[in-house]
C-alpha cells in the first residue's frame, strides 16, 4: 500500500524513536523540556537529536525553512504546517504511511494521521528539509 524506499525507512525510524522517549509530554506553549513542549520545540528537538539539523525556535521561522513540496508528495522528515485560527500556527513532522508526528495542545506529544479531518482542513503547507 506505501512505497517507501530504504532511506524513506530508514528516516521513519529514526524519528519514530524519537517519538518513543516524548510520547505523552503535554503542551507547554513555550516549553523546551519533558515537563511540556510546544510543537515548534518538538520539531526543532527532533531534528537535532536525529539528523544534526538546527531548525529556528518559532513555527513561523520553520516554515520559511527548505523547500515547499506539494501534500500528495510527502515523505518522511518532511514538516508539515498547520492554521488552525486566524493567528493559531501548528508544525508537525510527517513519518509516513499518512501519519505524523506533533505536540498537540490537548493531548501533548502524538502521532496524527493527516487525513484526519480536523487537520485536513487547516493544512497550510508542506516544506522539505536538505539534511
């Protein structure tokens, strides 16, 4: 059902690792640490621990990072950007196989699928890092 190629796996688990240690942290706008971090932070942490890659501090700094790619061209690594208010911003990290993973408000550090319809309808963009 997913193609994935070796290093689209290889991507995958590694971030999925990362995941394991800050699954259930809960939201902390601002927050850098296990006690709470917001999605930016997430983010920013994950691709350091993982890939050495320095990310900006603020979602809107990260999404002016790397290239735009197009939704229907996801692949693991690939940040994935959300508007779910008028000022509201949300920044995720697609793993593959439709999901990705995020520090939600309400439920702390998860994985999502990106068709869910709450997210569906706030997609505002994708954008690829070179690491």
């Amino acid at each position: 059902m997913f193609d994935e190629s070796g290093e689209d796996m290889a991507v995958r688990q590694r971030l999925l690792q990362h995941y394991q240690t800050w699954q259930g942290v809960p939201y902390r706008l601002g927050g850098t640490t296990k006690q709470g971090v917001d999605c930016s932070s997430f983010t920013q942490q994950a691709f350091q621990q993982q890939f050495g890659v320095q990310l900006p501090r603020t979602t809107a700094d990260q999404a002016a990072e790397g290239m735009r790619v197009a939704g229907r061209s996801l692949q693991p690594g690939d940040l994935l950007f959300y508007r779910p208010g008028a000022k509201g911003r949300h920044v995720g990290i697609y793993v593959g196989r439709g999901e990705f993973l995020h520090a939600s408000t309400s439920r702390g550090v998860m994985i999502s699928r990106v068709d869910n319809p709450y997210w569906r309808q706030y997609f505002w963009q994708a954008r690829r890092l070179d690491y």
